[in-house]
C-alpha cells in the first residue's frame, strides 16, 4: 500500500498496516514530531495498528489515531481515575479499567514519606498519573510530578459523581478547541478530573447541579460545536429558571 503524509491526510481513515511517512517539511524541520496512540513506528517505516482517523495537534506536533475503543490501554504520562482495590505491602492496587490493574505507592503523594502515608482505603477514587506503561510490564501510578510536587493529583472526593463516557469523547473534551467545559463553568461553578481512560469525576454545589452537569458532558458526544454552544445556551437558562 502507498504511503501517506501526515500533515495531508489529517481527518483521513486509516486502517490497521498502512504506512504512513513524514511530509517533506516535517523531515526538515528541527521541531519534535510526537507519534501517539495506534501509530507505532517499526525500523523506519510508520505503521498504522488501530482503524480510526487521523487528528493532530501543534506544540509539539502530535499524530495518533483517533478510535472508538472499548477498553483503555494504558499510555505513558496519561492522567486516569481509579479505584483502589486491595493493598499489597506498601503499595496499592488500582483498577484502571485496563486488562491489568495498576500498582500505586504509599509514598507516590505529595510531602509522603515513610512515617508519613496517607490514609488511603480500599475503595476509594485516585487520580493519577501513569509513570510506567508497557506491554511488558505493569503499569504503574504516581501522584506527584518529577520534582515530587503537588499538580492537582491524588485521593478525590467521596461526595463527587464517577461518570464513564467513551474513550473519544475524553479526547474530544481535552482537545484546546473544545469550549463545552468552560462554557458550563460560566454557568456554574464546579470541580471536575478527567482521565483519559473515560472516567470523569465531577461535583458542583449540590447533587441536582452535578447530575445535570454529568448529563450534559455524556450528551455531547457527538455534538459539533455550534450544537455544543447550543446546549450550553439551554444549560444556562435551565440553571437560571427560564
């Protein structure tokens, strides 16, 4: 099969085993070119490995494969939510919704040390970063950046709302053009985690504010911007009593 430029083929279908090549002025240009999930590179061929169509964004220039997936495969540096479900030893064990669950150290939190753990109970809500993701081994969670400092991780709330919504939908949420969580932010004010394994926290001021709220990031789905600002613009009025 012939092969495809990236920056050409953009908002293309591609399918599992299609080459895919660097454009003329990605070769020279010095910028750093991030290859992202379902597109691995073997040697010096670019392979596709999951169907799905293309997307992009700049700073630094990133390329993956955007799908509907059904079970998240865990990736390196992604922020994820999940539930503790057994401790073993000093560390913890945390469903991740990925085929293997992953392990999070007592001491992986912001100020933690070894006489000073914090006070973590099987069952509750994490959110983390994975530090480790490989095929070969198991993935494991940290909660602080790499200068052990606090970046908005760590145990969420109790009295939250745990929400799953499809794997695009997160990326679709997360993309900069996205305007659907500022725009409800103006209409009230709200907490919200979301993992890039489709899980989304959210609490606002009371049970009835987070349920609408959750409602209406799940019925976007597959709503454009316009339709996006549109259900905004009801959200709003709904809030206000009109």
């Amino acid at each position: 099969m012939a092969e495809k430029s990236f920056s050409t083929h953009v908002n293309q279908i591609y399918l599992p085993g299609d080459s895919v090549a660097l454009s003329k002025t990605d070769e020279i240009s010095s910028a750093k070119i991030v290859i992202g999930p379902g597109i691995r590179k073997y040697g010096k061929q670019i392979l596709v490995t999951k169907p799905g169509v293309l997307r992009t964004k700049a700073s630094p220039a990133t390329y993956w494969i955007d799908c509907h997936h059904k079970r998240y495969v865990p990736a390196r540096g992604d922020d994820v939510i999940g539930v503790v479900t057994n401790k073993v030893g000093e560390s913890y064990k945390v469903n991740i919704g990925s085929s293997e669950e992953a392990s999070l150290s007592s001491i992986a939190f912001p100020g933690a040390t070894k006489k000073n753990k914090p006070n973590i109970q099987i069952g509750d809500l994490v959110f983390a970063k994975l530090l480790i993701a490989s095929i070969d081994m198991e993935p494991e969670l940290v909660c602080v950046n790499s200068l052990g400092e606090n970046v908005g991780l760590g145990v969420l709330s109790t009295s939250g709302f745990l929400f799953t919504v499809p794997l695009h939908h997160i990326r679709k949420l997360l993309n900069p053009e996205c305007t659907l969580l500022k725009s409800l932010g103006k209409a009230l004010s709200f907490e919200i985690a979301v993992g890039m394994n489709g899980k989304i926290w959210i609490k606002a001021k009371s049970v009835k504010q987070t349920i609408a709220l959750a409602r209406a990031i799940s019925i976007s789905e597959h709503m454009n911007k316009e339709e996006m600002n549109k259900l905004c613009r009801k959200f709003v009025d709904r809030q206000a009593g009109f």
